[in-house]
C-alpha cells in the first residue's frame, strides 16, 4: 500500500506526506485543498497506513427506529427527526 487514498472529507486526491503542523519530529498525510491532517507518525509508511485506514461506513441506523442509514453524518432517519432539528421550510 504505498498510493495515498483520497481526503475522506473533501474528496481531492492531492495529498501528500509532509512534517506535522504541532509534532515536527513526525510526519502525517494533509489534503492540499481543505488541508485535513492525519494523525502524526513518526515514520511515513505509518502516516500514509493511518490516512488510509477508513472508518467502516456500514451498520450507521437511526438511534430512534434503528432503520439503516444512508451513509449520512445524521443520526434519525427522516422518520424520527426530532421537531427542534426540522428547520423551517
């Protein structure tokens, strides 16, 4: 695994291996466009494997009714959302 994956935020594919903003002995792969920042390793095999490494997308429910998800950042499904999060439409 040597190719860097894509920013998990903001999907630009310009990433890059560089020193880390607050430990500089280490380094860690940043997005060139919205500038995300993995986590600082101090070799840069171990910087590019913790950028790549992903959170499992499946198995997100609704906390309410337990219905599976999208793959959104929300909790309810539009069945269960809350009357204080529905903005006025």
């Amino acid at each position: 695994m040597n190719e860097l994956k894509p920013c998990p935020f903001c999907g630009w594919h310009e990433v890059g291996i560089y020193p880390h903003d607050a430990i500089p002995a280490c380094g860690a792969a940043a997005c060139r466009k919205c500038h995300a920042q993995g986590p600082a390793r101090p070799l840069a095999k171990d910087a590019l494997a913790a950028w790549n490494r992903r959170a499992d997308p499946g198995g997100q429910s609704c906390v309410v009714c337990a219905v599976e998800l999208d793959g959104s950042c929300e909790a309810y499904c539009q069945d269960c959302v809350p009357a204080e999060e529905v903005g006025d439409e």
